[in-house]
C-alpha cells in the first residue's frame, strides 16, 4: 500500500474558530466541488433533479452529513487534519463523502460484495446489523474500521470491477490508501492518550447533525 507520509497531513491549528464551526465551513466551502457527487456521481444537465426533489434531499441526507463532519473531527482530534481550503483537505474530505456515498449507492456487484464481506470478516454475526445501521446513520467506527481493514487485503484491489465501481464515483486505490493513513495516524495518536478511535468517533457522532435517527 503506497503510505501518505506525515508531511502531506499537516496538523490543522486554526485557533479562534470552534471545531463545530470550522468543519461546517469546509463543507460548504467545498459543496461547489462536491455537492453534486456528494450522495451519488455527477448529474449531467439533462438529469437536473427538480428544486422540490432537492429541497428533500438536503433535508433528508443531514444525517450522512453528520457522519462526514464527526469523521474529520475525529481525524482533527488526533491532530492530522490539514488546514481547511488545501489541496490535502480537499483530499480527504472528498474520500470521506464519497466512499460512504459508493457504499450507500452503489448499485456494482463488486462494491456491494466488498462491502458485505468487509462486515462479516471483522463483525462476525453483528455484521447485518451494522450493516443496517449504517444505510441509516452513514459512517460508523465499526463500518470504518471494517472497510479499512478489508480494503488492505493483498487481494482486495484485483477483484473483478472493484475499481471499476469505485471510478464511478471519482475514487479509487490512491483515496482509500489515504483513509488508511489518517485511520493508521489517528489510532497511533489516540493511543497515546489512553482512548481509541471508536469512543473519539462515537462522542463526535453525538454532536452533529442527525445523530438521532429515527
């Protein structure tokens, strides 16, 4: 697997700003990148969705927003989050929402196998239900460790139309090498402070948006 090294992550240090706040700004800083890709790939002008049709998306999708917004908190609490508005923080924030948008959306045999296949290897017999959970709330630790963990199989880029299913939503091996990274990183970092990336992600879920669902 080809490593992100430390100094393509610099350590964001933005003070005055609340975390809350700051991770808010970047997404909506970067929705002219990423609106359209966000929940799915790019609509071409012919298949312009109707402004009702958008109006209840946006209010629907707050959760998966939130997923995305309590990752990179996460990832900023252990200190290797870039400066928002860099070419690395546009990185990361695009693997982030769109590998959760390939795994909600994707209709590719192969994305859909390695997805399950993922659960099961690392979750055993909780693996549909976080599975379920997941269709609901977006990102979760165990999802995110689970999709990582099998994403590093020597295997697991040479299955049949993986890349292929991936490319359709402008990702591939090089974005998730760097999820790997920052999940590598932020265990690393987290240790050191006697806590994990499971309870650092599960209070940052809390405080976002859509963390209650119904």
């Amino acid at each position: 697997m080809n490593r992100v090294t430390s100094s393509e992550l610099p350590v964001c240090r933005s003070p005055g700003r609340t975390l809350h706040l700051q991770l808010t700004l970047v997404l909506f800083a970067l929705s002219g990148l990423f609106a359209l890709e966000a929940w799915g790939p790019p609509l071409t002008t012919s298949q312009a969705l109707p402004l009702h049709t958008v109006v209840q998306s946006s209010r629907t999708s707050s959760v998966y927003i939130g997923s995305v917004m309590a990752m990179l908190a996460t990832f900023e609490d252990a200190g290797i989050l870039p400066p928002e508005g860099t070419p690395q923080a546009n990185r990361i924030i695009k693997a982030v929402i769109q590998f959760q948008s390939a795994f909600l959306k994707s209709e590719h045999p192969a994305i859909r196998q390695f997805f399950s296949d993922a659960h099961r290897a690392t979750l055993g017999d909780h693996a549909e239900e976080v599975e379920a959970a997941f269709r609901l709330a977006g990102w979760s630790a165990d999802t995110f460790e689970a999709v990582i963990a099998a994403g590093q199989q020597n295997n697991a880029w040479i299955a049949d139309g993986i890349s292929e299913g991936f490319r359709e939503f402008n990702i591939g091996k090089q974005d998730f090498d760097l999820l790997a990274e920052l999940y590598r990183q932020s265990n690393s970092a987290f240790s050191t402070k006697g806590t994990t990336f499971q309870q650092v992600y599960a209070q940052r879920r809390r405080e976002m948006p859509g963390a209650k669902v119904d």
